[in-house]
C-alpha cells in the first residue's frame, strides 16, 4: 500500500502508511518519537528526489524543535538528520557547514552500540572525503587508516 502512495507521489501519505504498521511507534509513549521520525522520513524522502533545498529546510524546522532534546531513543534519530543535513549541505557545495553538521551528528552518539558506531563511521567518511575534496591528503590517509584500525579484527556476524 505504501509503495502505491509512493508511486503516485504522495509520500507524505506513504510514510504515514508505513508507520501506522508499525505496532513499536504507535504505542502511546512513542507518538513523540513516531512524528520525529516521520519527519525524518519526509526530509529523506525529498533528499532522495534531489530536492535537497526542501530536505534542508524540513530537517531546519525539525531540529529547531528537538535542539535540546535528550531522549535516548530520540537521539539516534536526531543524529541522523544531523547526517542528512551535512548532506543535503555538501550536495549544494556548503561543505563548512556540512563539516559541523556531520560534528554534531557525531557529538550526540556518546552511547556506543553498533547503530551509531555505523552512524560516527559513516561521517569519518564524509569527513575523508571533504579531506581528499580539499587536497589534504596526508589527514585524509589517517582518517582513513584510523577507521580501518577501529575496524579491523572485529567480527560483524
């Protein structure tokens, strides 16, 4: 049923289709939680139509709102448009501004569990590439072997 609102260019209705399935984000404590990530979801919706003015704009709006929210289960969340951000900002070559926003994105995920160890190592390679994209090749060589440090030896199964 989504992917029929989806085909018709509705998403908005898409991804409140898809969320009302889901039993965990309909409970009555995470209705908070379900809008944010429904936002979140639009805001990736128009960045996957190229439509990156109007992803920024939606996660501006979101994030003025959840600035100082501390929720735990709110906060991978958050990181995530901080990511989504830094990407719709470095597409439209505002790469200063994507730098803080991938730091930000980075500096919320104190909790180490592999969802956002995946989330910090994907801006470390944000971070590399902005790295190589500005000529500092010698950062972006320890950037990168310190990523394949961390990860080496461990066991993702």
């Amino acid at each position: 049923m989504a992917q029929a609102y989806a085909m018709k260019g509705n998403f908005v209705q898409s991804i409140k289709t898809s969320l009302e399935g889901d039993s965990f984000l309909n409970t009555e404590n995470n209705t908070a939680f379900s809008q944010l990530f429904m936002n979140y979801s639009i805001a990736e919706q128009y960045q996957n139509l190229d439509l990156y003015r109007q992803s920024e704009n939606s996660i501006d709006k979101i994030l003025s709102k959840e600035i100082n929210n501390k929720n735990p289960n709110k906060i991978i969340t958050i990181a995530k448009l901080y990511q989504l951000q830094a990407l719709n900002l470095a597409v439209t070559k505002k790469i200063n501004e994507a730098e803080i926003a991938f730091k930000k994105s980075s500096q919320l995920l104190k909790n180490v569990n592999n969802e956002s160890q995946i989330i910090k190592t994907e801006n470390e390679l944000f971070f590399f590439f902005f790295l190589i994209k500005k000529n500092k090749i010698t950062e972006a060589k320890l950037k990168i072997e310190t990523i394949l440090l961390y990860y080496s030896g461990k066991d993702f199964y």
